[in-house]
C-alpha cells in the first residue's frame, strides 16, 4: 500500500500543491517554517482524521483560507482509490472514497494506515494514559476489523452509567454493569493479545537501536484487578462508585507500564534513550501491522536528525528501509536525509516558503 499522488490547498502556509511519491522513501528538506510539517500534518490529517499538532482543524487552514482540502490517491492491493477530505472553519467536512461521500473518517482512516514518528512522541513516555491507550487502540483499530464497534459500545455504557451515578440515578445500573462487563472485556482481550505482540517487538526494536536498552519492557494492565473478572470487580466496586458518582475500574483505565531494568522507564531513561524508546514504539508499532495487514504502514517522520543523533537516525532509517513500506521524512538539510536514506529508492523535495518542488 502507498500513496501514489496528493493534493493540498488551504493548509498553513502551503500553496496549493499536486505531487507525486516514490513508493519507499520520500525525502523533504527545507528550512525551519517552510512547511515541512504542515506536509506531513496534510497527509496525517487525510488518513487518521485530525492534525497530529491540534486537536482543532482552526489552527490548521491558513489564515486566508476557511476550508482545506487533502486528496490522494492511493495504491492498495494493486487497486487504486481516491480518498478526499475537506473541512471548513465552521465544522463541516466532506469525506470522500472513489466517487462517493463518507460520513466517517474511520473508513478513510481504514484505508491509510500511518504511523507517526516525531517530538510529540515522548508524550508516550512522559505524558499521561491517555496517549499509550491510543498507541494500542490506534492499532486495533487497523488489525481487527470489529474493535471500532466494541470500543465505541463501552465507551457509550460508560457515559450512561457515569451520566447516572452522577445523578444518583441507579435502577439501570445493573444493566449498564452487564453491558459494561461485556464489551470491556471483549476490548481487554484484544488489548492484551496485540500487547503481547507489541511487547515482544517493542524489546527486539530497543534492542536493536540500543544495546543498552536491552531491559526495556513493555507491561500491560488492564484497568482493573488481574485476578478478577470486570463484572466482578465492577459489582465490588459499585457501593464506591456511586459514592463518588464515576466508575472507577475498567478498560477506561488501562496502561501500558514501561519498565527499564524494573523500575519506571519515565524516570530512568535520558532524553536520548527516551527518543529511542519513542522510536522502538512506533517501529514495533509499523512491524505488528506489517504482520497483521501483509503490508506496512505510511510512515510519517518529522525532524529525523533533530530527534536523534547520527548513528541512531541512520538505524531508524535501516529499519524503516527494511520493513519496506512507503515512508516520507523530513529534515534541514538534504544531506542529512540522504545520507540515511541508502540507495537509489527514492524522491527528494524540496519545502521553500510553503512551497514543494519535486528535485528528483
Ligand atoms: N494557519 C496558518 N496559516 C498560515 N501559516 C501558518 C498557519 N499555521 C502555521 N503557519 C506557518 O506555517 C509555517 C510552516 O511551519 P512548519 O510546517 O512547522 O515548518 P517546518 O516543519 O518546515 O519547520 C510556519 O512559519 C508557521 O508560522
Ligand atoms: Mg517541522
């Protein structure tokens, strides 16, 4: 799967752009406040349904603009499909597939899958849950078809039995216990076997770009006690939630625990080593998906050599060129990424001002 061509127009400081992609590696240069990100944040935009850099689609359509507009085409499985978004200021958006609207980014997102790798990814690592239970839903939601349903099915028993205990309103609760239960551990046992995956990839990448974080480890918990089944837990802890009117065990607290050496990654690992922990992630990330889909994922790389020193960028790279699969990365300088991109597989770009020429 790759992109073949896209479009862009009304995204930050780009001008109005058609390019076309080598099918591996799509290398982007230019100074800092070209566009080089906004690029990379175009085609996030199109295939994961919102900008890696705001949760909001404002701060992304350029000031002069009230709508943006991302195509592609996209070779998948020797079929080609065109994918569109457009989304205005105002909210609404126009999704398309071939040549009909879609009313959800999930079923364009079905169709791209891309792996981000950039600064924002110590948020892994330093930042809260959150971001690690996306990390593993972000996957899911490409390696099982059925997972969106299940997720979205907890999600919503969850809102309506919080809605209600916060309300002290409690003669549904045992039906919102049962439906909770369900779906809960249909999405846990989901999580724990592409954990389990993840783990043991995760452990072979760190290794691979750092011997020394060789005791690195990757843990899942569940969200609630191991030793008990969720409407076990949930019915024990019932008295307690509607004391406090929220329900507090359950997938909705779920982690992933990275340990180095038994103790906490957050608070052992430098910087350095914690960039290539964020590496090792969404390489593992890529190679699971590569294993479950047949093909890899796109791969999104900002700001290689900022992120990493020589000899580890230049590994990211190796990797990357070994899993096979269509990667753009961006950097300053034009050396910089050829001299880890080996070979001849590639297109070079170069960002001036919000503007991208093809070089070769
Ligand atoms: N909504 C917007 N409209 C127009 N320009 C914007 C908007 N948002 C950001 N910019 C500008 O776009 C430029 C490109 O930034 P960026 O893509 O981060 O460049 P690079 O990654 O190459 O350093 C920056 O100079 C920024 O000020
Ligand atoms: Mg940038």
């Amino acid at each position: 799967m790759h992109v073949l061509s896209a479009s862009v127009s009304g995204i930050r400081n780009l001008s109005p752009t058609a390019l076309s992609f080598h099918p591996q590696g799509n290398l982007l240069f230019g100074l800092n406040g070209s566009g080089k990100t906004s690029f990379l944040e175009s085609l996030h935009l199109l295939a994961v349904g919102r900008s890696f850099r705001n949760a909001s689609i404002r701060p992304v359509i350029s000031h002069d603009c009230d709508t943006c507009l991302v195509t592609a085409k996209i070779n998948k499985a020797g079929k080609v499909h065109n994918l569109g978004m457009e989304r205005h200021r105002n909210g609404e958006s126009v999704l398309r597939i071939d040549a009909h609207n879609v009313a959800a980014r999930s079923s364009l997102a079905a169709l791209l899958p891309v792996v981000m790798l950039d600064t924002e990814g110590l948020a892994l690592i330093f930042d809260g849950p959150d971001n690690r239970r996306r990390y593993v839903d972000g996957t899911l939601f490409h390696v099982e078809p059925s997972f969106l349903a299940v997720w979205r099915r907890y999600q919503r028993a969850l809102k309506q039995r919080n809605a209600g205990l916060k309300r002290a309103i409690i003669s549904n609760d045992e039906a919102w216990l049962f439906d909770l239960a369900r779906a809960g551990e249909s999405l846990t046992n989901s999580r724990r076997q592409l954990v389990a995956r993840l783990a043991e990839t995760f452990q072979d990448m760190a290794s691979t770009l750092s011997p020394a974080l060789a005791g690195i480890e990757l843990i899942f918990k569940q969200g609630w006690d191991q030793q008990v089944a969720l409407q076990e837990a949930l019915t024990s802890g019932r008295d307690d939630d509607i004391r406090r009117g929220f329900t507090q065990a359950g997938p909705h607290r779920a982690d992933l625990r990275l340990r180095m050496n038994g103790r906490a990654a957050a608070e052992t690992l430098s910087r350095g080593q914690a960039k290539l922990v964020v590496a090792a992630l969404k390489l593992a990330q890529g190679q699971v998906l590569t294993d479950y889909l047949g093909f890899p994922p796109v791969y999104l790389v900002d700001d290689i050599t900022a992120e990493l020193d020589e000899s580890h960028a230049a590994r990211v790279c190796e990797v990357l060129q070994g899993q096979g699969g269509q990667v753009f990365i961006a950097a300053v300088e034009a050396e910089e990424l050829t001299r880890f991109w080996l070979g001849e597989a590639h297109s070079l770009f170069h960002v001036e001002q919000g503007r991208i020429t093809t070089l070769t």
